[in-house]
C-alpha cells in the first residue's frame, strides 16, 4: 500500500510538472498559440489569453493517430457566453460543414475543419475586442460532451 501511495505521488508531481510545462506551450515567445488534441479526446492547453482586438495565431494540430473517421478533431472558438455543450449538440448533424452548424458560420470567431491524425491547421483571427472568456470545442460527435473543449480569455 505503501509502494502504491507513493507511485501515485510521483505521478502527481510528473502531472504537475507537465501542467507548469503547459503554460508555455500555450503562448510561445513568437506569440504564436498551439493547441493539440489527442485519442484521448483532449486539448493541451485548455486555456489560452490573448489581448483584445490583436491578431491571433493559433496552431491546431491533431497528435492521435486513431483514424479521422473515428477521432477527427476541430477547433471553434465560440461567442462569450455560448454552452459549449448545447453548441456541440446542435453540431452532430452537421458533419457536411465541419461539424459547424451552417447558420453559426458567422457566429464563430474562429474555427478549423476536422483534423485527422498528424494533421494542422493554423487559424489567424482577430480577438474580439470585449474582454471576458470564450469558450473553444471539439464539435466532433461525442467529444465536447467528453470535456473535449477550453477557455480563451480575452483580456
Ligand atoms: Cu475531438
């Protein structure tokens, strides 16, 4: 038992250790922001800042290698004060449009296609100029739902 409590704290510490690592990989000192999304149906990091009204370079890249089919991920960033939840229920019946739903075209700040593994997309946008917290999501079917989705803080 012993043995196994202390497993379970050095995993902590590489998980605490990884999460520290994350906050650079989320802005680097080009002020280029990449995001990626794994099999695991997550996004590393979840949260990103960037100032309001600049010009924003994000870098979505798919790390799995499950088939796109299966695990295809997007990236769209959403209105202050969307439910993510509620956004990626209305997007499963649109796999035609990426998994957006055609009438939120003009609604989402920024979005990629559906990635399959070992592809990127790189998005260029200008951050809205209301501070505050927008929620980004993985619309692929069952992937928001699964916590597949983060925060970019406008500030
Ligand atoms: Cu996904």
């Amino acid at each position: 038992m012993k043995y196994l409590k202390s497993i379970i704290s050095i995993s902590c510490l590489a998980t605490a250790a990884l999460l520290i690592a994350a906050c650079g990989p989320g802005e680097q000192d080009d002020g280029v922001i990449t995001i990626t999304g794994n099999d695991q149906m997550q996004f590393s990091p979840t949260e990103f800042r960037v100032a309001a009204g600049s010009e924003v370079t994000l870098i979505f890249r798919n790390i799995g290698q499950m088939p796109k089919e299966a695990m295809g991920h997007n990236l769209a960033i959403l209105p202050q004060g969307t439910d993510p939840q509620a956004f990626a229920q209305e997007a499963i019946r649109h796999e035609a449009n990426e998994y957006i739903p055609p009438e939120w075209d003009d609604r989402v700040i920024a979005a990629t296609r559906v990635l399959g593994p070992g592809e990127e997309e790189t998005l260029v946008f200008t951050a809205p100029s209301e501070p505050g917290e927008y929620p980004f999501v993985c619309s692929f079917p069952g992937h928001t739902p699964a916590g597949m989705w983060g925060t970019m803080t406008v500030e």
